[in-house]
C-alpha cells in the first residue's frame, strides 16, 4: 500500500568535513520526500504536519524525532534543533 514506506536503509556516510547536514520538514505529509532526504545522509530534528493520520506514519518510519501540529506555532524558541 503506498502509504508503507519501505524501511529506512542505512543512511549515507556522514560528511567528513562538517558532519551532517539537519533539516526540519514543513508540511511533511507521510514522508516521502523525507525518506529520499533520509537516504542521503540528512539528519531531521523535526517534522511539522496537522493531519493526525500523517503523524502517525511520520511517527513510525521516524521515530524520536519530534511531530509538531501545527505550523503557525513554530518560531525560534519553538522548533527543535534551532
């Protein structure tokens, strides 16, 4: 069913200038372009998306990465890893 993403491979090798590269991710639906992110060695320290159901898959193929609800709400004392 397209909403199970496959399981998360093995990240790429970090950078060995500068370490890795965090994003946070807006409107984050199930995740998709998140998982390619992923695969590419980015490392997410939040997700932000309103619909509980998308949460719950975020939630799944990321765990321990925060799942904020509502974008309105993010600023700098609020969003994690800023």
């Amino acid at each position: 069913m397209l909403y199970r993403l496959v399981p998360l491979l093995p990240r790429a090798a970090a950078r060995t200038e500068g370490g890795s590269v965090n994003v946070g991710s807006l409107f984050s639906g199930i995740g998709g372009m998140d998982y390619g992110l992923a695969r590419a060695g980015l490392q997410h320290v939040f997700f932000c998306e309103s619909d509980p159901w998308r949460r719950s898959v975020l939630a799944h193929h990321f765990p321990g990465v925060p799942i904020l609800s509502d974008v309105r709400a993010l600023g700098v004392e609020s969003t994690p890893g800023a």
